[in-house]
C-alpha cells in the first residue's frame, strides 16, 4: 500500500466517470502513468487538476502489461523532461495535459 499524492479538482469535474473524493484515479497522458488520490476542492478552477509532487519514483506495471505505471504518484513523469534553454537549463513549467480515470 502506498501513501498516494492528492490530485485537486473542483467539484463536478468528473461525475460522469465516477470519479468521487478520496477515490483512487490513475492520471495519464502520452508520457506516463500514475496513481493518485483525489481530494475534490472548490479553489481549482473547471478543467483543471492540481498535483503536488515530491513521491519517490517506484515504476511498475499496472492491469495492463504494455502500460507502465508510475506506482507511487510521482508527477514528473507527466511532465517534459527538459530544460527552459541551452544556457540555463532551468527548470519548464511542470505543466502538462492529463485525462483522469477511475483506477
């Protein structure tokens, strides 16, 4: 079992999906995979989702052998692994598109 990181959203968001509070949801895009808490909270704005980072990276394989799944909600691998410029290498915005589905 694993201590998951929340994932905000406002409430109303994904009641189609029965996506409800304190459900675990896998969060994925073309990059990764994770699993996720969610925690529903009316200081996001619709369409939005917020996710704190910070877990330690545990890959594994979920339901589906051919999709990898960061096991322990670390975001980053959401994310574009990449550097602002060539000089500063600083850090992108840590911002990207995800889809939400009931885990």
């Amino acid at each position: 079992h694993h201590l998951l990181p929340n994932l905000h959203h406002v409430r109303g968001l994904y009641p189609a999906r029965g996506i409800v509070d304190e459900q675990q949801v896998e969060v994925f895009n073309a990059r990764g995979r994770i699993y996720a808490g969610v925690r529903v909270t009316e200081g996001v704005a619709p369409g939005v989702v917020i996710m704190s980072t910070g877990a330690w990276f545990e890959p594994g394989f979920g339901q589906k052998a051919w999709h990898a799944v960061e096991q322990s909600g670390n975001a980053n691998v959401l994310t574009l692994d990449i550097g602002t410029s060539p000089l500063t290498q600083g850090p992108n915005a840590m911002s990207c598109l995800v889809d939400v589905a009931a885990a």
